[in-house]
C-alpha cells in the first residue's frame, strides 16, 4: 500500500517512521511519503487559506492549493478550455456508446479514474470513522490524506474530486474538536496499516479484539501473573482451566461491559447472531 499524506505541518508525521509502521515500511509491506501544502502555493507567502465568503471568523484553506496538490499527486493535469459549469455537466458515455476498446476505457475512467485509490480529508462535521472503514480502506492500493488546517476547507474540492469521479471521502474520528487534520490522519492511518496481511506478528489478534467482526462488543478484561496483586484476585474461573467455562465467563463479561459502557453498540447486535456465538460458546 503506498500512502500519501499533505499536511502545512509535515514534519508531524515524523513519528510515523516508528515503532511497528517502521518496521512495515523497512519490510516494504507499506510506503508513506509526506508532503508539504505550501509546495504548490505561488505567492510570496505561501499562503494556503482566505476569509470566508460571507463573513465569519477564521480562515478557509483556498481551493486552487489543495487541487494543484492532488492533481500532481494523482498525475493527472487540469485543462481548462475543459472548464464547464457544473449544471452542465458532460455525461460520461453510456454502455450503449460504447464501439471500440478505447470507448472502453474511457467509460471505465469516467466511473473511476484511479482505481484502488482514495482520497480522505478529515473533518469534524464528516461521518465518524469506524472499524469497518478501516477494514475497507485497508484493501485499497493508495490512500491520499490531506490535512485541513484553521476552520475547514472550501467545500467545493470534494464536491469537484467526488464529480470527477475520484473516491474522495471525509470522516471525523469522534465528537470533539482538534485544532487540524493531522491526529486524526494519524489515528486512521494506524487504524488502517495494522490491518494490511503481515502487519501484525499474530494475526489472531486482529480477529479477537473490540469493533471486528459482526460481534462489536467491547472486549471482556485481561489479567496477567501474579493471581493475587494487592489484596486482588484474579477471577477464579480464569483459572480454572476449563476453556468453555472460560469462553463463556469471557463471553458474558463482553456483553455486559458493552451494554453499560456502549449501550448503542448492543442495539446494533442482531438476535439471530447473538443466539448462534452463544450457543457455540
Ligand atoms: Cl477529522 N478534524 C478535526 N479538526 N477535529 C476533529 C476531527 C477531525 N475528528 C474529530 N475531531
């Protein structure tokens, strides 16, 4: 997977080189390739954002930086005697069109014009970013992230990317507010990686812990040696060597910890599913 990520603060990803993300990288499983904003400004002062049309506070980051930007980075260039009006937008051929190979391929570039590929701009006000996104996201060949910085970016760049026919999409990573993009690329980012095959020592892992799979339960609590700590112990039952009453003390524990702690995700459980693991346990 080749990943790319545009930020006006660029060396913050820095980390990014290492611990286990190293590792991946020097293993060639993964490539991350940082990128500064202001390279594809043209001013004197490398200015990335404006004021808002129709006044408020703060600054919008402008929309010719961030389409230069993607455009170098996705190879394409922008031609503007190809300008047009969105309302009247050119209609990408129909199957019915189609008479040649090239017909072909321009049908298909029209419907995605780099396959495996996804942009993702964070943002506060986008769907939140959830296992499943990063379960799909993990299948792709390239991922482009872009950093908004200050209150946000002009609305019509993923308006413009989504038209062209790019998948361009937005999440936010929970309901509180971070000064930029970058903790949130971060987090999705790692989120995404350590589910690429070979990332992790013991795959297992993946498969067990909290949000995967269509069991989303919290997971159930870990206990290490020694069996007593400070005047407390280790359950019993954990104890006991008896791998069914194991799963199933484990098993209740889960659904417990996550009808208390994350009462929607037991709303989104299905009976049917629910009966079938239990019953297996
Ligand atoms: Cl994606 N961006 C910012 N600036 N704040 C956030 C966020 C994203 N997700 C949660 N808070």
């Amino acid at each position: 997977m080749k990943i790319d990520i545009v930020s006006v603060f660029p060396e913050y990803f820095d980390v990014l080189n290492l611990s286990l993300l190293g590792k991946a990288q020097e293993h060639g499983l993964l490539s991350i390739d940082t990128h500064d904003l202001r390279d594809w400004t043209h001013d004197v002062h490398h200015s990335v954002d404006d004021t808002p049309i129709g006044g408020g506070a703060g600054m919008v980051m402008k929309p010719e930086v961030w389409s230069e930007c993607l455009d170098s980075l996705l190879g394409v260039t922008y031609d503007a005697s190809d300008a047009r009006d969105v309302n009247d937008a050119k209609h990408a051929p129909s199957l019915a069109d189609i008479e040649s190979a090239d017909d072909a391929e321009y049908a298909l570039s029209a419907i995605d014009p780099a396959p495996g590929t996804t942009i993702i701009f964070p943002n506060p006000s986008a769907p939140l970013f959830t296992q499943d996104d990063a379960q799909e996201l993990s299948q792709q060949k390239r991922l482009i992230f872009g950093c908004g910085r200050y209150e946000g970016y002009d609305a019509r760049i993923p308006a413009y990317y989504s038209a062209q026919g790019y998948d361009f999409r937005e999440y936010s990573i929970g309901d509180y507010v971070l000064n930029g993009g970058e903790v949130a690329v971060s987090a999705m980012v790692e989120a995404i990686t350590r589910l690429l095959p070979g990332f992790m020592g013991n795959p297992d892992s993946i498969v067990e812990e909290s949000y995967t799979g269509k069991q989303a339960l919290l997971e159930y609590r870990q206990y290490t040696r020694p069996a007593q700590w400070r005047g407390r112990d280790v359950p019993d039952i954990l104890r006991s060597g008896d791998h069914a009453k194991v799963d199933r003390f484990r098993r209740d524990e889960a659904l417990v910890r996550t009808a208390n702690i994350r009462p929607d995700l037991i709303e989104q459980l299905r009976v049917e599913d629910l009966d079938k693991v239990d019953r297996k346990l």
